[in-house]
C-alpha cells in the first residue's frame, strides 16, 4: 500500500490568500506529480518532478508552484488564490516511469 | 492532439454480473497503460497496467485487455460487487513519463 499523504484534506479560503497544498510520501520515490481535478472530470497535470531541485509544468497551465527540496516532500503554492483554483488537487508519486503513480486522496480546494 | 478517451461515460450493472469498461487511445507509441478506481472523496488506486507487449493481464476479478490494432483497452470486472461502484479512468503512458487520463466511467452496481 502506497504511502502518500496530502493535507489539508478540505480548505475553503478567501480571495488573495497564499495557500500550500502540503504532500509527503514516505516510499523514497523520485518521481512525483500534481494534478488538478473537477468534479467527475479527468485528471489534468499541472506539475511534476523528477527529483530534487528538479520541476517541470505540466500539460495543465497553472499559477500555482512547486518546490521539491527535499526528496520525500513536494508542496504546492497559489500566491494569491482566485475563485478559478476552486478545484481538487491531487498528488501522486512513482518510483520510476514503468511504475504505477499512486495518488494521495487529494485537496478540495475552495475559494471564495 | 493526442488523447485518452472512454465509450461510456456511465455504466449501471447488476450485483454478481460481470462489467466491461472500455477506452479508446489514439497514440500508436504508448507503451504502458493504467486502470484507475476512484472512489468519491478518495484519489485514484492503482487497479492493473498492461504494457504494449501483452494482449492481456488478469489480477484478483479483473482483466486488462489490450488490443493495439484498434487502439483500444478494456477493463473486465467479474462477479461485480457494491464495492465496486465507483469511477474508473484510464491511463495512458506516452512514454514520455508522464500519464494522460481519459474521461472516466462512472460504474453503478444495482443491488
């Protein structure tokens, strides 16, 4: 059983707040990825990481950023969030491309 | 572009019958493919994979089958229980170490 772990599991905040989407896996993978998801939609990937000190944006144009200093951690930041980022976040990780990425149960994010 | 995409996007199927979700992909080059179960409230988990030299992988009640002349992957559930209502996606694997997800299929099992 993958071990991934987000919070805060809920959030409803204001307009102009900075908020961080923390995610923590303990399995030591190099690979890790968000994704942004609406209600009964499919999956769109925003970020991604191959390692530390290594982010890439995904397929998804997001304002949001990633950090990945250390291996077993990979936040992600809204600088002043918008009702537009309403949504649910999603991480995952992956030991390597062959593998299966196993997903956290995600945020739900609200901003009003 | 290239996509990832499902028939159906809802499926209701009687408790012990057996369901099929289907997904068509466009991209002759994908070498990996994923099955995903999410469950509302929860991410998606891992269900089965395939790679793009087999036709086929059974696990526990389900089967993965692939067939690249059409470009298309099922997924068979067998003996359906309540349990089992929930939305499935597809994933695809451009081999680019990335994952496109389709649609997803919601799958309501009737008691």
């Amino acid at each position: 059983e993958a071990d991934i772990y987000q919070t805060p599991r809920y959030l409803v905040i204001g307009t102009g707040k900075k908020i961080t989407l923390e995610c923590s896996q303990t399995m030591g993978h190099d690979k890790m990825y968000w994704y942004q998801q609406d209600p009964g939609m499919e999956l769109h990937l925003i970020h991604y990481s191959y390692g530390v000190n290594s982010t890439e944006k995904g397929d998804l144009s997001s304002e949001s950023t990633v950090s990945r200093i250390r291996t077993e951690h990979f936040p992600l930041t809204l600088e002043s969030a918008r009702p537009s980022h309403t949504s649910q976040y999603l991480c995952a990780s992956s030991p390597n491309s062959d593998q299966p990425q196993h997903f956290g149960d995600g945020t739900r994010l609200s901003i009003l | 572009g290239e996509s990832v995409g499902l028939h159906l996007p809802t499926l209701s199927v009687q408790e012990g019958d057996n369901s099929i979700i289907n997904c068509a992909y466009s991209n002759s080059a994908s070498d990996y493919f994923i099955w995903y179960k999410q469950e509302s409230g929860k991410g998606p988990q891992f269900i089965i994979d395939i790679r793009s030299n087999m036709d086929k992988r059974q696990g526990q009640r389900v089967t993965v089958l692939l067939n690249k002349t059409v470009k298309h992957l099922s997924l068979q559930i067998a003996a359906t229980q309540p349990g089992d209502s929930a939305v499935y996606f597809c994933a695809e694997d451009f081999g680019n170490e990335k994952l496109t997800f389709g649609t997803g299929t919601r799958l309501t099992i009737i008691p």
